[in-house]
C-alpha cells in the first residue's frame, strides 16, 4: 500500500515530468516521417490466404530520439546473397506520446488509433532510408513515473519492399516504390528518378520560364517548371515529373533567351546498389535473368551445352 500522505497521481506534477521529458527528447531529436499502413479492400483475390497489400498514402513529420547513434545502427550489416545484397540494419526511436498525439495521431489515419502500429513506416531524411516498425513498446518502465507513461520506443528495421504502393506526395519517400522492386523493368531501373534541380545562379533578363533540358544517355521523362521573379531570373523550380534512368553524372541546361544565363544542377537518385537498402535489381541479376530467360531455353537440351576438352584427354584426369 503507498503512502496515503502523498499523491502520486497529481496531473499537475505529471505534466511537468512530461514536459522535462519531452524538453530532453527535443534537445538531441532528429526529424523522421511517420508512414502509416493502410491494408487494401480488395479481399476478392485471397486465393492463397496470402496477406493483402500495403497502401502508404500518407507522411507526417514528428521529432524523435534515436538511441545510441554514436555506435550506429544494431543488426548483422551488409550482407550478400543470391539475388544481390542486403542491409540488416536495425535502431530505435523514442517519440513523446505528446509528440505522436499531436503531429500523427490527430490525422486518424493510423490503424491504431492511440498508438503507433508494427508495419508502419518510418522515413529519415537524414540517411534517405525507409525503414519498418517491427516492435512498439507502450509501456517502457525508465519513464513510467507519477503514474504515467510518457514515451513510445519503436523498435526499426531497414525495409524490405515487396510490391507495396507508396504515394505519399513526398518524392524522397515515393522513389522508394519504383527503386526497390523487382516488378519494374531492372534495366531501365538501375538509376532512378529527378528529385529536385537546385539553383546555382539565377541569371537575369528571361522574358518566358525557360526550359529545362537534362543531358543524359540513359534517362527519360524527367519534367521540370520554371518560376521566375521580378528581373527575370529563376526563382524556383519544380519538378513535376521525375523520369527514370537518369545516372548521377548527367546534367542539366537552361534553355532560353535572357541576358544572362542561368546555372542549374539536377539532384538524381543514386544507384540502386547505393541507395540505402540494396533490395531491388542488381546489374548481376539481370544478366543472369537474360541469360537464363525462356528466350533461350531449348526443351531438347534444357541443361545447355558443356564445352571442354576431347572425351579421351577429359578421361585421363
């Protein structure tokens, strides 16, 4: 039985707890974007009782802690296998539950809706990775103080993609559906998308937006729009559509009239090998996709034909 002298229960002395506490999180916090999950309504094609997909339609922004960052992330690392190489990266996140009320909670699009859910997703900035919430824990006993819990820990592993729609309307987030997968094309794929075109000079004296054109051998589709300001120089430049195949030595140009020239430099995803995770298609995947593919599978000789030496020489080994 407690002390019946004193009140451990006072919200007055709680909420000052959840202020210090929420004060020592904001010193040292990082920015993330907190994903929710939404499970698709399509339950018609359940043939397989297989798990239905993942939609992310949503992104908020929130603050948190990310424990022990001076000794990096926990998990085994970089690892190879058949189909090219993974990260088993791993880290936690303490978020105030004031923090996630307010920035994520009050949107009610969460699957839970007072608390954060096992296969949401959480985007840093950043290192410009995705990763997925593998565990939450509600009731962390370092700050159960007063009666009250003040704090959720998410527990974060690097995302493993498997065909999930992502259209946030957040392109570092968005990219991640197109670079991850094997359901697009890996050749045209191996180098993603225009993320942004960063202004290096303005220039001056343009009397239209000028165009944006990207010197490339291997991209396409990248769409550009030019705002300009009270001179005539550039002012800002939104991409409005990305592309694909774009590599990170191509350059952009400014085309059009003006009395001086304006200097842009375009921001592309890196390769896909670099990209933060290494899921997705890999160069040596897909030539063992193409060398391997039913355009050259003869049914007469299915296992090919093995080349060596003459029979009677290969017998005397």
């Amino acid at each position: 039985m407690g002390n019946p002298y004193f009140d451990h229960h006072n919200p007055v002395e709680q909420d000052l707890i959840e202020d210090l506490i929420d004060e020592s999180i904001n010193i040292y916090s990082e920015t993330f974007y907190y994903v929710p999950r939404t499970i698709s309504s399509v339950a018609d094609i359940n043939i397989f009782n297989e798990d239905r997909n993942s939609i992310f339609k949503h992104a908020y922004p929130f603050s948190g802690y990310l424990e022990n960052a001076s000794s990096g992330f926990e998990g085994n690392g970089y690892l190879m296998q058949k189909f090219g190489g993974i990260a088993d990266l791993s880290a936690t996140i303490t978020i105030s539950r004031r923090e996630w009320e307010k920035n994520i909670g009050a949107h009610g699009t969460t699957i839970i809706p007072d608390s954060p859910c096992t296969g949401d997703l959480i985007y840093w900035p950043t290192t410009d990775q995705l990763f997925e919430i593998k565990f939450v824990d509600e009731k962390s006993g370092q700050y159960a103080q007063l009666g009250r819990y003040y704090t959720f820990k998410l527990t974060i592993e690097l995302m493993q993609y498997s065909s999930q729609h992502i259209d946030t309307g957040i392109p570092e987030i968005d990219m991640f559906e197109s670079l991850k997968t094997f359901d697009v094309d890996p050749d045209t794929n191996l180098w993603g998308g225009l993320v942004e075109v960063q202004i290096e000079n303005p220039g001056k004296g343009y009397t239209h937006p000028p165009e944006i054109i990207i010197d490339s051998l291997t991209g396409n589709g990248a769409v550009a729009l030019v705002t300009l300001n009270e001179e005539g120089g550039i002012e800002a430049i939104a991409v409005e559509d990305h592309g694909q195949g774009y590599h990170s030595t191509d350059v952009a140009h400014v085309i059009g009239n003006c009395e001086q020239r304006a200097v842009v430099t375009p921001i592309f995803r890196t390769i896909i090998e670099n990209a933060g995770d290494g899921w997705g298609a890999n160069e040596a995947f897909t030539k063992e996709h193409q060398e391997n593919s039913p355009d050259n599978w003869d049914p007469q000789n299915p296992f090919g034909t093995i080349e060596c030496e003459d029979i009677n020489s290969y017998r005397q080994r």
